[in-house]
C-alpha cells in the first residue's frame, strides 16, 4: 500500500503509485502528523560499554547515562524512543520520515505539529527544497539553526522524499541521480560483550557472518585498560576485518594524539570523535598530527557547521546523521561540499527505525564519495528497528541491497506498530 502499512484499506492509506497514477497534477499536502514509538532496547550492554541507570531529577522515567564522568554527560532513553512523520496528500499517498530526537521525541513532535505543519498544509509535496528552506528560515534569526529543530525538519524531508517516490514511481535513489551503487557496505556498531574475550567473540562471530568492519567504544574506563581490549579485537579479527574506534568526544587534545598514536600501531581502521565536537581547530590539529583516519561529523547538523570543518581540514571522514542534520536534502548538500574537499562520508545511524537506515541508504546509493553504513546493533536486538518492517534491512555478507521499488521501499508492519505507539491512530 500507499501508506506502507500492510493490509490497510486503500481508501485510508492512500494508493500506490505507478509510474505517478495520475497523482501528480495539482497534488496538495492535506495532512502532517507525527507519532512516537517506543520498544525496549539493549544499547550500552550490546555495546560492552559501562553505564549508569539513574532517575531523572523530577520524573519517574529512568534515562540510562551514556557517559557519566561529571562533564561529558550524555543521557539516553532507558528504552528506544523515536518520532516517525507522515504526510499525507489530498488525494491520499502517504510519505514516511524519521526525526532522531532521543531522548526527547515530544519537543521535535510539538515543533511539527505547531510550527510546520501550518506551514505544509496545501503546499506541492514535490517542492522539497523550497519546503526545507522555509521550515529552516522560520527560526533562523532566533538561533534555531541546528539541534532539535533541523531533526523535526529530517523528519520531514524524509517523509517528502519517500512521498515523491511513490509518487512518480521511483526509488529515492533514482530521484537523487543515482544510483552509483545499490550494494552498499556496511559496518556491525557495538561488539557485545561485558569482557574483552567476549567481545572477541563477538568480533570472530561478525567476521563468520561476513562483515569486514566494525566498531568498537573507547572513554568510559582507564585509557590503558581500554586500548589493551581494543587491540586484542584488532589482532583477533586481524586480516579479516577493520575495527574502528569511537571515543564519544571525552578525550582532550593529548591524550586523543596518545591515544591515536597507539590505534594507528595496533592497525585500527579510524579514531571517530576523540575531541569534544566544538573542538574544530583541535580536530584540525589531530587530523595532521596523526596518520591513522579522524572520523567524527555526527553532531553536526547543516551544511555551514560542515563547510567550517572542512576549510579546516578538521576531519579525514565525517559521519552525517540524515535524521539529524536535516534530512536527505541537506545530507545530500553535505555529502557534495564534502566531495568538493575530498572527503568521503559514511551513514551514521543509532537507535532507530528502518525509515532512518533507508533514507541514509538511500543518500549513499546517490553520492559519489560514499564509504560505508553503520549497522546498529540495535538493529539486531530491539523491536524499534527490523520487528516493525514487513521486510526487515539486514546485511548479507556486510553488504546492503537496495530494491528497484517506489520512495524509501520500507513497509510497517501495522500490528507492531499499534503496540509501539505511544500517540493517538486514526487510520489503521
């Protein structure tokens, strides 16, 4: 169906698209609506990381703290939260989005419903670019140009470009001027396991499945400690696979050039985000004072935060979130300033529905300097992800597929979908 929902009435879901159906002429957006689901999830264990579990200060909902040594403090919904977008036409075809706002998915969800929507409703569905720019000029000149309000706005686009899709009949690659490729490398993100010869294990059992790259977490204990399991990784998967490293942005500028130092001996495939991500002179510094690749990038929201990093030669790879850094069309904008600085970009993906992995899979299949998708073990393990999809996205020998078929080509399951919401449906 239309809608991506399986078994739902035509007339409530909206039809497919053949080649456009007749749908094109005069098409309005009639509808903007926005749900959050919620599953329970396994992150920092999947990831054999330490964490803390805390209550937060005046609420009965407990938020899992990432990182909890006093300044770097990250906090995480203790289950996976998301808000999905769906926009509807008045002639019924429906597009998906994805907005990744954890832990706080209601304030994307409240800056959709009372800011943008007004401003979709009636407009053609099919001017993307001028509907993203008019969604970002509504909060410039109050500072709002990156966080949660460029996630709303990914979640937007992303519905927009799923819409225009099966609306001409057409995979989302294809609307980009692709494909380059559609067999798209991956990596595995998070090596489970709370020792080290765990998550060898782990590694080794990666390797049988076929993937040749994965990524390991750095910065929660002492540094020593952490580098002897990372390198022990390194020579069990050695010639087999790459192992990266992500230091969450804890380190300062010596001990990340320590630390890189020692990665680059053992042979690991990058060092992601050892610096705090304000820090761009120091990532400047680090990418010529080390030889092994600086990846960081995910924090980063629009072009212009980009174009600065790259002037700057502040990173070797960078790791654009599309559900984060405004959606397929300003992730297309960032990967092509990226090309123009020979720069190669991978998919960041994290807690996350397949609306999020398509649209990111979707941008890499259309982009000249494409490296490699993250494949979240998330994705293995929680019902946010392949349990709420008819067809679920998994690699094959590392690599990703993608299908000749209309929009993002992801369908819900409705029935696990029903279970998961957390707001209000009217139209299954």
């Amino acid at each position: 169906m239309a809608d991506g929902l399986r078994g739902v009435n035509p007339d409530v879901s909206g039809r497919p698209a053949s080649g456009g159906s007749g749908t094109l002429p005069g098409m309005k957006i009639a509808r903007v609506e926005s749900f959050r689901v919620v599953a329970q999830r396994d992150y920092e264990g999947s990831a054999g990381l330490r964490a803390a579990t805390v209550e937060a200060s005046g609420s009965s909902r407990p938020r899992a703290l990432a990182r909890n040594d006093g300044r770097h403090l990250c906090v995480y919904p203790a289950q996976a939260e998301v808000l999905l977008v769906r926009i509807v036409t008045d002639d019924g075809l429906v597009g998906w989005g994805e907005a990744h706002s954890p832990p706080i998915p209601r304030v994307a969800q409240a800056l959709i419903t009372d800011l943008f929507a007004p401003q979709l409703i009636g407009r053609d569905p099919l001017a993307i670019d001028a509907i993203w720019d008019a969604l970002y000029a509504s909060m410039r000149l109050r500072g709002y140009g990156t966080g949660v309000m460029l996630e709303a706005i990914a979640g937007i686009d992303i519905a927009l470009w799923d819409l225009a899709g099966k609306a001409l009949g057409q995979p989302v690659y294809r609307l980009l001027g692709g494909p380059y490729s559609t067999h798209i490398p991956c990596y595995l993100s998070g090596v489970p396991g709370a020792t080290v010869d765990d998550r060898i294990r782990a590694a080794r059992g990666f390797v049988a499945e076929g993937y040749t790259a994965m990524k390991l977490s750095v910065g929660r204990g002492p540094l020593d400690e952490d580098l002897d399991g990372v390198e022990a990784v390194i020579e069990a998967v050695r010639g087999d696979a790459d192992v990266l490293v992500d230091a969450h942005g804890v380190y300062d500028a010596r001990t990340a050039v320590a630390a890189g130092r020692r990665l680059e001996r053992a042979g690991a495939g990058w060092f992601e985000d050892p610096l705090p991500p304000e820090d761009v002179d120091g990532y400047a510094a680090l990418c010529q004072t080390l030889d092994i690749p600086v990846a960081n990038g995910e924090t980063e929201c629009n072009r212009w935060q980009f174009l600065d990093k790259f002037r700057k030669r502040a990173a070797d790879v960078i790791l654009p979130d599309v559900c984060r850094a405004g959606g397929i069309s300003e992730g297309r904008k960032i990967a092509l300033i990226a090309d123009l600085h020979n720069v190669r970009w991978c998919v960041h993906a994290s807690i996350s529905t397949p609306i999020h992995l398509a649209a990111g899979l979707h941008l890499a299949a259309a982009t000249p300097n494409f490296l490699l998708c993250e494949y979240p073990q998330s994705f293995r393990t929680t019902p946010l992800a392949n349990a709420l999809v008819e067809t679920p996205l998994r690699p094959v020998d590392g690599f990703m597929d993608l299908a000749d078929v209309p929009g993002l080509g992801v369908s819900f399951n409705r029935d696990v979908f029903r279970e998961l919401c957390l707001d209000e449906i009217d139209w299954i």
